[in-house]
C-alpha cells in the first residue's frame, strides 16, 4: 500500500455503517488491492478454502470455496470492503491453516496525521479513521493479531514525507532503546503530539536502510557492464551521475537510470 495514496483525498471515500466513532472505506482503493493480491498470490489463494460462512458478502458463498473466489464476489467497487474483511478473517483464522502474511505500506509519515478527506462536517478525517490505514496501524502496533505469524513492514524516508511529530520522536526512541541509548524527550512545547499515532509506534522496531556507496555504485555498474546489460562505459562521471540519480545510491533507482529497457534491445 501507498501511505500518500491513500490520504491525499484522490480516492472515492464512503462512511462505514455502524461505526461509532466514524470509519471510512475507501472501495476503489480496496478493489484494486484485492486484484493485485490475486494476481502476486494466486497459486497461495486458490489452495487456501473458506472456513466460515459470511452473511456481509453481496453474493452467497458456500464454505470450503477459495479464497481466489471469495475475492471474485467484488466485482464492484462498492463490494471491496466487505469481501476485504471476509478476507483477512479468513487469513487471521487462528483455527484454520494458513501461511505467515506480509502486510506492508510506503510513506509512514503520510498516514500518521490527519488526512486530505472531510467528514459530513468538513472536519478533517484523521488517517486512522479511513478503515484500511487503521487496520494497518492496528497490525503494525499489534492490536491485530496475526496468529500465523508473518511481518507488518513500514517504511519511510527523509525524501517523499511529511514532518510528524509524533512519528520522529517515536522512531528516534525505539532506536535509542535498541542501541542502549537514553530515550529523547518530548519536547514540552510541542502541541502537534497524536497519541493515537504514539499507540502505534510504540512497539515498532527500527531497521535504518542506506543506499550503496561509490565504491559499491561503481562494482555494480561494472558488474552489469560485464554481463551486457549496460552499455555505458563505466567512468567516475557515469558512477557520480548514477549515484546521483539514483537517489543517492538507492539500487533500484540506479537499475531505472542504467539499465537497458526492452525497447532499447
């Protein structure tokens, strides 16, 4: 999941019935994700049955069904979340046997404030009440279980992200206690703090990522070099520009600039 995508108001959004205080789907969104775990898990989900039945779906479907089929009952918009939450009953089912899940979200920061959306009111909608970024936040601090198992990943970068108060002084504490370092404190003036987004973070563990350095840059370009899938010749310029490019030595970036496309074959 894209954490910007889904906040920045360019998605159609609709209360949830019943929810108190008030939750929001976001069916477009959700219905593409749902296509695109078939698509990257088919082979997983066409195995995998149903245990239980689900009166919310907007079409029958018996018990002992894929979840492959299970997933096709939304062939509208308006019928992701209701089949999303079948879904992740189905997966989180502690009696039934499943495999570990990756659940996964780029741009942190994007979903720990308020959002671009407006309630009824023309209030702002705090992220954690869209329902699919408050399932996340709920898993990545562990008030949804996953009792098979599996990793809540989280990333964020100092390039495409917003300045969260909550969320810097979070990250700067959780590595502190990981190296036995002294926690930072709160700043006492700070009036931005979210303690819906502190819940969320407090467990969270930190993993720093770096891209590779000249040194690096330069064996892998010459590595690809080799193997003829770059045809510039391998120089200091060429290396800096990549690095450069590449958002300072992000690999996948440096692949973007680099490497030969199709339609250069």
């Amino acid at each position: 999941m894209t954490g910007q995508e889904l906040t920045i108001a360019g998605t159609e959004y609709a209360k949830l019935k019943g929810t108190e205080p008030a939750q929001y789907s976001q069916p477009v969104y959700v219905l593409r994700l749902l296509t695109n775990m078939v698509k990257a898990s088919a082979p997983v989900l066409d195995r995998l049955t149903t245990t239980r039945e689900h009166p919310g779906l907007p079409a029958a479907l018996p018990v002992g069904s894929s979840l492959s089929a299970l997933i096709a009952v939304a062939k509208e918009a308006e019928h992701a979340w209701p089949v999303f939450t079948a879904l992740w009953a189905e997966l989180t089912d502690p009696a039934a046997a499943r495999p570990p899940l990756l659940f996964a979200l780029d741009g942190l920061s994007h979903v720990m404030q308020p959002s671009a959306y407006r309630s009824p009111a023309f209030e702002p909608i705090h992220a954690h009440d869209l329902a699919l970024v408050r399932l996340f936040s709920d898993a990545l601090s562990g008030a949804a279980a996953l009792p098979h198992g599996g990793a809540v990943l989280a990333a964020t970068t100092k390039g495409n992200t917003r300045k969260v108060a909550s969320v810097d002084l979070a990250l700067a504490r959780r590595l502190a206690e990981q190296e036995g370092r002294d926690a930072p404190a709160a700043d006492p003036f700070c009036r931005t703090y979210d303690a819906r987004v502190d819940a969320a973070l407090a467990t969270v563990r930190v993993l720093r990522l770096r891209g590779v350095d000249h040194t690096e840059a330069r064996a892998l370009m010459e590595y690809w070099a080799a193997s003829g899938v770059m045809r510039s010749r391998v120089t200091g310029e060429t290396v800096t520009d990549r690095w450069s490019v590449g958002g300072r030595g992000i690999v996948g970036e440096m692949e973007r600039a680099s490497l030969l496309t199709m339609r250069d074959l």
